[in-house]
C-alpha cells in the first residue's frame, strides 16, 4: 500500500533542503572572500584597479591584485588620486606588495599624485614598459621592479627617501637618473647587467660606495652633483669610456673613477675648485689641464695613470701633493707652473718619460723620492740662485745633470744633498746670433700662440717649451743652399747669453748631404728627410730613441724603419733591389719618401708598411706571409685588404679601381693617388679611415647599381661625389625591317 505524505512533512523536508543551500552558499561565498587580496574595486577609464583598506580611520588605501592568482592587469592602468565605498572616500597613498606580481600583459602604469609607497616585488616578473611616477614618491621598496625586462629607462626622483635592495635586479634597464639627494641602501642597483648610462642630478650628496656593484656594462656618466661626500660609487667600472663632467661641479670626489681604465679623456670645467684624492688614479687618460680655479687637489690625483703624456697645471698651482703622479710612466711634457713652491713625497716617482724639470723660482720645498725611478730624466733646471730644502737624495743617474746659473755652483755643491750632483751651466754651448717670432695653431689643442725662433746663423730653432728650456730644429731661408754637399751637425744645447735649450726635437732640415743627430733628440717629423740629396744620416749612440745604421735611421731598436735617405736610395736602385734588416718588421709612414727609383724587397719579417712611400716598387718575398703585391698597390694575402700605394700612385686613365674582394683600406694608402674617377666594385662599402684617400680632391666615386643607400650610411664615404654604375639597357631590333626594292 502506497503512503502519501502530509503537507506538513513535505514543507518540513524543503525547508531543510534550503537550510543545506544556504549554508554552502554561505561557505562558498566566505571562501571567496578568503582568498581575494582587495576590499573594493574602482575604474579609471579602461583601467579596473583592486584596492585594499590600509587604514579605516585615516581613510588610506593601496592598490592590491585580485587574489591569490597572478596576472590581475593588463594593458595600460592608471591608479586614481583617492576611491568611494560605502559612503567613505579612501586615499590612494601605496602601492602594494606584489601588486602587479606576474602580469605579463601589462604595458603601463600611471601613479596618481597621492602614492608615496610602492611595495616589495610590486612589479616584478611584469613586462612592463612605461612607469609614470608621481613627485610625491616617498618609498620605493626592495625588488619593486626586478625581472622587468621591457623598462629601459628609469629617474629616480627628487623626493625618495628611501630604495630598498635589488629595485633592478636581473631587469632590462638601461639608462638610470638619480634626482634625490642620499641613497642608503648599499645594494639598491645591484647587477643589473643591461645598465650603461647614469646620469647623476645637482642635488645629489651621497651614494654607498658599492650601489652599482656587478653593473658591469656602465659606459657613459653625465656627472652634475654639486657637491657629493664620501667615496665615490663609480670607482673600478672597467666599462665605462665616457664621462662628462658637468659646468656647475665645484668638487670632484675622492675617488672618483679610479681604476676606470677605459677613460682615456677629461674635461674639467672652471667650476671645479676641489679634486679628492684618487679621483682619476689609473684611468687611461691621456693629457689633462688643470684650470686656475683649482685650490685643492688630494693625493694621489693621477696615481698610475700609465698613458699620461701631457699636463697643464695653472700658475698659481703651489703645491703638488703627495704620490700625484706616480708611475705616469708616458708623462713627458709638464707644464711648470710659475708660483710652484712645493713637490712633495714621490710626487713624480718613476715617471720614466720625464725627460727634464724645472724648478722656478719660487720652488722652496722637494719631498722625499720626489723624482724616484724618473730613468730619462737628463736634466733639473733650477731658477733660484737659493737652493730649494731636499728632504731626501734627488734622484740623479750618471747623465743627470743640473743646470743653473754658473754663479750658483758653488752656493749648491755647499747644500746637503745637492752637493752630489753634476752641475753645467751655458758656458760650452752654441750662442744664438738672432731672435724673432712667428704665429702658429695648435690643432691638437685649439689655440694660437706666438713661437720664438732662435737663430745661431747655421741653424734656427723654435723654443717648444720655455719652462724646460727645450727647442725644436726648423726650417728657415738659410735651410735651402745651393752647396747640397753641406753637412748639418745639429747640437745638443744652444744658449741665447741667458738661458741653455736642449734640442729635443726635429721639425725641419733644408737641402744638405748628411745629418747629424745628437743624443738629446726624441721627436722627428720623419718627413724632413726626403730631400732627395741626402744621402747618409747619423745619430749619436747614447740617443735612445733613435739609431743609425749604415746611413738609415731606425728606431733604437732597429724595429722601425724610419727614413731611408733619397740620394742613397737612388744608388742602391742601380745597384739593385733594397734589402731591410732582419730585425725591422715596421716600414714608418713616409720612410721612403722622394726615394722614385728604389725597388724594395718586403721580406717575411716584415708585418707593416705605412702609406706615402714613394719608390718605384714593392717587391713581396715569396715566403711573406702577409702581403701581396699588384703593380704598385699593396694587399693583404687573401687580397681583402689593401695596405698602401706608392706616393703619386697613378693608375691607368686616371682610373682608380678598388676590386669586389676588397672589405679594408688602410688610412693614407691612396692619399697621393692621383685619379679622377674612384670606382668601387663592392655593394657593400670597404672600411677606410679618414685619410684613406684625399676628400679635398675633386673626383667622382662610382658605385655599384642599388648601393648608394649603404655607401651614405657609411662616415667617410658619404662625403664624396658618389654615383651609381648604371646598367646599360638593352635595345631590341625591330622584327618589321623593310624589305628591299
């Protein structure tokens, strides 16, 4: 029997089953809430943002992601100054941490002006590209930003009071600005391996001295702080080539990039009044000047800077402290300045370079090891009649001399340490007969001056050096004689009745048939012997940096070739072919200069030949692994590079044809060519060098068809008169000929 049941039962069992509903819908809806990170949501434009209550009584809020799960944002988001729930307005103030936590879809981010706080890892693992911080920013926090590969730029700004460690790591960023005054945290800009350009603001102050530290590509520094304290944070980046310095720096920090060995140049600006310590200590700098608005140098300034060859130190420079160029070991020119009155310990300590000093007369104080390990210093010349106080023994060799006033011997060999030296004065030397000046530009530096030309009758000379009293042999009306069997003597010193100069150098010769060069000469221009009567040079044996041998002169080691005397090259061509020494491997730019008949065998121990040699022509031995000659052009082996052309290199009709195998062409290898038309076979331009061939000629370069583009985007070729090879379009005959009558 079937039993139906009452109403009352029935209504019983659905309540029951609405009182189960309920209850999981409760559960559900509690583990939602559970797992969800915001307290309210708010749209700005497109942009949907999670915000979580961070304070209910001040009413603050930060952005926060949706839950649990990463990826919240997409696109481009942008945070709104302050958001409406329940009837209350909540602040913006902070970004969360983890906000934007693995959103790889996201673009970018605008902060609203009220965010002061941004949290751990609130961006990181994104692929975001764009950050539009707000001035207000207060706090950014470790690893904010780590493992952002799309951001390549970053400031940051002038109100940050606090980074966290690691803000990059292992992110793209490229360029950093730092506006805010301190930085505290040691590690805020750690390995970042992408970073290659800082640029520090005025009010910076202070960074720790490891911040950039495993940011090993750093090449270029625009450096504006006014006044920074402490150690400097660039010191040993072994990247970095570029530094600009900039016009309203008044102090260079100690430190500043030493050990930076790819910095070969640095301007300083007038500004800059104080240098720290170390500040460019083994850089790879090359000349520096030192403007007078400098009263404070540190130690140790230019401390083994081994490419140091010039400095420029002001006139009211007094003092040069302690080890500042010690082991410049190419220092060789040093301007004096004239108030100096103080070289102290190891100063100039194994400049081994220095040719000469001077020490005015103001000099009063030489510190202990002063001129240690200084193995080419020749020559102290010493202004004051009164001895300057030595601390120590004045380094000296055995050809060290000291020179002074002949009146002042005898007052110096009674001084402690003075008295064991070797002293000469202007008695045996050369008496000049005349004076005057002469205008000249210095390229190098960008400026005029006014030369002294010193004229002994025979000879002239231009003082290069007033403060070392050295001169430079020239060229003058009296060079140029019709007795070309003259023989010049060229002396070590001359004296003008007041002062002796030491000839160092070389500038001009004139017409005679031998040379002499003393001991003292360390500079030529190589090119004044193409006379084409000069037949035989000489150079003193205790020159070292020069020699002679059987009339041609070479480099002490005997490694260069450097001028082969015309009127000698002229006898060996009828005798035959010019055979180099063994030990020479370099053929100088010019060594063969006026020299048209000679044949030269460019044997297997040669591995260079510079451009402008004028002979009739190479002559590659056999068993030359490096070149290969055609006419009167010479080419590496595989002939992709060509190394250089004879001097007045004409090529038939005036045609200069540079093959499709050639990728290189040496500087100055067809700078004497003569040609009027250049035609380049290769469609994608050759490397050459700025005097690879003479711009200031006028011819046309003819180019392949469809390479014009690739030939102006090249520096060198772009400059010239180029044109592409046309091909000649083929004419068809007409099938419709007229038929004869």
């Amino acid at each position: 029997m079937t039993t139906i049941p009452s109403i009352n039962n029935r209504n019983m069992k659905i309540s029951k089953l609405l009182l189960i509903l309920t209850v999981l819908t409760c559960i559900s809806v509690a583990a939602e809430a559970q797992n969800r990170h915001f307290d309210f949501t708010h749209k700005t434009g497109k942009s949907k943002v999670y915000y979580k209550i961070t304070d209910k009584k001040l009413l603050t809020a930060e952005v926060t992601c949706k839950d649990n799960e990463y990826g919240s944002y997409k696109g481009n988001v942008t945070i709104a100054d302050s958001v409406r729930f329940r009837g209350k307005t909540y602040l913006i103030t902070s970004i969360g941490d983890s906000a934007f936590f693995g959103c790889e879809e996201l673009d970018t981010v605008t902060f609203s002006n009220t965010i002061k706080h941004v949290g751990r890892n609130a961006f990181s693992l994104t692929n975001i590209r764009h950050i539009n911080l707000n001035e207000g920013l207060e706090e950014i926090e470790s690893e904010a930003f780590a493992s952002c590969n799309k951001i390549k730029e970053f400031t940051v700004s002038k109100n940050l009071k606090k980074i966290g460690n690691f803000v990059f790591d292992n992110s793209g960023l490229q360029k950093l600005t730092i506006e805010c005054e301190e930085i505290s945290s040691e590690k805020a800009f750690n390995n970042i391996t992408t970073l290659t350009e800082i640029i520090v603001a005025e009010n910076v102050r202070t960074m720790p001295y490891d911040i950039f530290s495993g940011c090993d590509n750093i090449s270029s520094l625009y450096y504006n702080a006014h006044k920074f304290n402490g150690f400097s944070p660039f010191e040993g980046l072994a990247n970095l080539s570029k530094v600009e310095i900039g016009e309203n720096v008044a102090v260079i920090p100690e430190n500043f990039i030493r050990s930076c060995v790819g910095v070969t140049n640095i301007n300083l600006p007038k500004s800059v009044n104080t240098i720290g310590s170390f500040a460019f200590s083994n850089t790879s700098i090359k000349e520096i000047a030192v403007d007078d608005g400098i009263n404070e140098m540190g130690i140790g300034v230019f401390k083994d800077c081994l490419q140091l060859e010039y400095v420029d130190l002001p006139n009211s420079f007094a003092i040069i402290p302690d080890i500042t160029f010690e082991n410049c070991e190419k220092l060789y020119e040093f301007t004096i300045p004239d108030n100096l009155a103080e070289i102290d310990s190891s100063a100039f300590a194994f400049c081994k370079s220095l040719p000469a000093f001077v020490f005015p007369n103001t000099m009063k104080l030489v510190g202990k090891r002063a001129f240690d390990g200084c193995i080419s210093l020749k020559e102290y010349v010493v202004e004051s009649k009164t001895p300057p106080i030595l601390e120590g023994e004045l380094f000296a060799t055995a050809n060290t001399e000291v020179n002074i006033d002949c009146n002042a011997v005898l007052t110096y060999k009674n001084t402690e340490y003075w008295e064991k030296l070797n002293y000469s004065c202007d008695m045996d030397n050369i008496t000049v007969q005349s004076s005057s000046q002469r205008d000249v530009f210095d390229k190098k530096r960008g400026r005029s001056f006014t030369e002294r030309i010193l004229s002994t009758g025979e000879l002239s000379f231009v003082i290069t050096n007033e403060r070392n009293k050295t001169v430079s042999l020239v060229e003058d009306e009296s060079s140029f004689r019709d007795n070309i069997t003259r023989h010049i003597d060229i002396p070590e010193h001359i004296s003008d009745g007041e002062f002796v100069y030491t000839v160092t150098e070389i500038e001009g010769l004139g017409t005679c048939r031998s040379v002499f060069i003393p001991s003292t000469v360390k500079d030529i221009d190589t090119m004044v012997f193409g006379g084409i009567d000069l037949q035989d040079i000489e150079v003193d044996a205790e020159n070292l940096h020069f020699a002679s041998s059987d009339g041609v002169l070479y480099s002490k080691d005997m490694r260069v070739l450097i001028a082969y005397p015309p009127a000698k090259a002229e006898e060996s061509g009828r005798r035959g072919e010019i055979v180099l020494p063994s030990q020479t491997t370099v053929i100088g730019y010019g060594a063969f200069s006026n020299c048209k008949n000679a044949r030269v065998v460019i044997g297997n121990n040669i591995n260079s030949i510079g451009a402008g040699q004028d002979i009739e022509q190479f002559i590659i031995d056999s068993d030359n692994e490096k070149f290969f000659s055609e006419g009167q052009v010479v080419y590496n082996k595989d002939k992709s590079k060509i190394h250089t052309a004879v001097r007045n290199y004409t090529p038939k009709n005036r045609v200069l044809t540079i093959n499709e195998s050639i990728s290189s062409i040496d500087d100055k290898a067809f700078y004497t060519a003569k040609f009027d038309t250049l035609k380049v076979l290769a469609k994608i331009p050759p490397e050459i060098r700025q005097n690879t061939f003479n711009l200031e000629k006028i011819f046309v370069c003819v180019i392949p068809n469809g390479s014009l583009n690739a030939y102006k985007n090249e520096y060198f070729w772009q400059n010239m008169n180029l044109t592409e090879d046309k091909p000649v379009k083929a004419v068809k005959k007409s099938k419709n000929r007229k038929k004869k009558k």
